[in-house]
C-alpha cells in the first residue's frame, strides 16, 4: 500500500522527506505540501506516516487485493505515545492496534 498526502493537513514541515529511504517524499515548490512523486517505488516502510506531526500521510490499497469499501489510517499521537492503525473491512469490522512510540525508536 503506497502513501499519499493530505494537502489540507501538511504544513510543509519535511519530516517525511528527510525519513524517506526511498528518496519519494518531496515538498512541491509550488504549494509548499509534500507529495508521494512516485508510489511505484515507495517500500511500504511507513516511517513517513509514524513521522508526519500532523496526520497528513495515509495509506492506499492497491485495487487487487484491497477492492471498494475498505479503509486504512494510521495515526500518530504523542499526547498518548502511540501509533495507531485502524483497518475496516467491507463488512464493517474494524481492528484496531496500537503501537508505542517508545517500542518503534528502540527497534529502529
Ligand atoms: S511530515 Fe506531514 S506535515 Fe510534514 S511535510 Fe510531510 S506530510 Fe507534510
Ligand atoms: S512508506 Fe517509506 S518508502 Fe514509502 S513514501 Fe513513506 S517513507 Fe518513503
């Protein structure tokens, strides 16, 4: 699942592009908002999304596994120290796991 960025939650901040291993986060010059300039070659690290302060980073299905209906969001939240995945399925389960912060920096 590649990443894409909401433009109304960036501020340009460019966390995600000093974090990304892949070299893809980039900041438009224009607008000043970070963009995913080639999902083909995102490796799924996530790192961009578990380093973005402001929720703006999310993830997308590809269409053959991941069909209409379904949603993923991964939230990081330093107020409680955790990062967050919450799935739906098309049957409207949800799963949520949570992750500390403080686990992801030790093993990284
Ligand atoms: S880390 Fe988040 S807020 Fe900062 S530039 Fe990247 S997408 Fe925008
Ligand atoms: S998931 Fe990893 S490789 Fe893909 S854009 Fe984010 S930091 Fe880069």
């Amino acid at each position: 699942m590649s990443t894409f960025v909401y433009m109304t939650r960036c501020d340009g901040c460019g966390h995600c592009v000093d974090i990304c291993p892949s070299d893809i986060m980039h900041i438009d010059e224009t607008i000043r908002r970070a963009k995913n300039i080639e999902p083909n070659f995102c490796w799924e690290c996530y790192s961009c999304v578990k380093a973005c302060p402001n929720h703006a980073i999310d993830v997308r299905g590809y269409a053959d596994f991941a069909p209409m209906g379904h949603s993923v969001r991964v939230r990081r939240e330093e107020e409680k120290g955790t990062i967050s995945w919450k799935i739906k399925f098309r049957n409207v389960l949800i799963f949520i796991y949570y992750i500390l912060i403080s686990f992801f920096i030790l093993f990284n």
